[in-house]
C-alpha cells in the first residue's frame, strides 16, 4: 500500500474513523510541520492544540490554523527573493545572449512595433532589441527588483517598466508582439493558463504575435525551485482557446550558466 496519501492515491483516506492520518508513515517535530505548511503556500501557522491519536508514547497528533497566501503574492516573494539574493547571471535560465528569442521577434516584427516581454526579470533580451534598433518595448515582471536591476543596467527612459502579476495584468495599450520566455510553464492550474491566455488575447493587436517559450515534454520538469508544466506541439494546440492560433513550434537547447542543457520549446501564436 501506499506509505502517504497523494492526490492520485486518496483511498487511504476514505474511512469514517476520526483518526484519518494512520495513512502518514513516519511523525515529524512540530517546527518541521510548520515549516512544511509554510512552503505548501500558507502564512501565521500556528499550532492550536494535540489531539487523543498516538502512534508511539512520544507522538501526538495535532491541529494547526494557517491562512492561504494569495498565489499572486507568493510568486512576488519567490521571484523578488531570487532577485535579491542570487546573482542573476549565475541563474540557470539566464542568457548572456538571447538569440532565439531575437531571431523570432526578428523574424515577425520591424523595429517599430510594440513589444511586451513578460516575465523580463532581468534579462538582456532589451538591451539586445535597444541595440537593433526596436524602440517601442515594455517590460512586466512580478519582481520589483528584477526591474530596478534592468532599469539601472540600461538607462534608457523609452522603456516602460510595469510591476505586475501577469494574471493581474490590464493595459489600455495593444501590442504588436507578446514575448514570454519560461512563465507560462510554471501556471500548473487550467483555471491560471485560461486566465494568462484571455489576458494575452485582450493585450494584442488583431493578427499580433505571441512568441512563448516553455521547458518541452522530456525536458526539465522543475525551474527555480517551482513545479512546471511541460509542452510540446500538441498539448499547446489542446490548451489554445479559439481566438489564437499555434502557427509554428521550434525546439530549442539551452546551455545554463553552469554547462548544462535544458529543452525548451518555442511556440509561435497568432490572434485571429
């Protein structure tokens, strides 16, 4: 039988007895329960009592209070401490020269179109864009940081920089091209991907290009300590509403900072 319960193995659970958790193996000290209910994505935990259950003369079971920290707000803490604390050029999806992504854009958009990298963090996508002449370029990133980081690096006051969660995001403005390398990947609920896309078709042009990039099926299946959802050509298809189009998939190696290769796939959508 299974030795802890998941959410494909529930069963062990399904009893009418008050003492669910005989389907746990092993007990932990009460800061490690803490601890492990704080990086499940919950704040103020607090343990609010023991209970009759047992499994050794050293153990009991207990109860906990906690509130559930909003899933905007924890990707602001997890991408702000990084950038904070870990040097960006030392990060395993960094790129001393993003040309794929430049080959792309290139390839789609003249250098006066509207362009929007989501998820920027801090990298060297703009300076290359500046350098070929694009001029109309907005940076979104969740990290306030990361912004300053790009801000400071460039000194160029034509770009325009917006803190912001990509499903919060709302912008009068109409873009030309939508440039997303590696966030889609790590929206792990459907509810999250139909609200990213309905965003992405309200932010461009009719007939604009979205150039999105994620880890392929086979590749890595976790990035900066976070779960992800791999991709290749058809799974992207199936998660397409109608108002977009998947015109072309490219698969592409990366070589990290430390000479490692990761797969991504480079998916090229159109809004009707």
């Amino acid at each position: 039988e299974p030795s802890c319960c998941s959410i494909e193995q529930s069963s062990c659970c399904d009893s009418s007895e008050e003492d669910w958790a005989n389907c746990v193996a092993g007990t932990l000290h009460e800061n490690e329960l803490i601890e492990l209910i704080q990086k499940a994505g919950f704040k103020d935990v607090v343990c609010t009592g023991h209970t009759h259950y047992t499994t050794a003369e050293t153990t009991k079971g207990a109860t906990f209070s906690a509130t559930k920290i909003p899933a905007d707000e924890r990707r602001e803490n997890h991408w702000d401490g990084i950038f904070k604390n870990v040097d960006y050029t030392q990060v395993l999806w960094h790129q001393s020269s993003p040309q794929k992504s430049i080959e792309l854009i290139e390839k789609y958009v003249k250098d006066d179109a509207n362009i929007i990298d989501i998820g920027s963090g801090a990298s060297y996508l703009v300076d290359n864009l500046l350098q070929n002449g694009y001029k109309n370029i907005t940076l979104l990133d969740t990290s306030k940081t990361a912004l300053e980081i790009v801000k400071s690096r460039i000194k160029n006051n034509k770009v325009q920089f917006i803190c912001s969660d990509i499903l919060n995001f709302k912008n009068d403005k109409k873009y030309d091209l939508w440039h997303d390398r590696a966030v889609f990947h790590f929206l792990l609920s459907q509810k999250e991907r139909e609200q990213y896309f309905n965003v992405l078709a309200n932010s461009l042009e009719p007939k604009g290009i979205a150039v999105i990039s994620t880890f392929k099926v086979d590749g890595p299946i976790q990035c900066a300590g976070l779960d992800i959802v791999q991709y290749n050509h058809q799974k992207m298809l199936e998660e397409l509403p109608s108002d977009l189009n998947l015109i072309e998939s490219e698969e592409f190696t990366h070589v990290t900072p430390k000479k490692s290769a990761q797969e991504y796939i480079y998916f090229i959508i159109q809004k009707k």
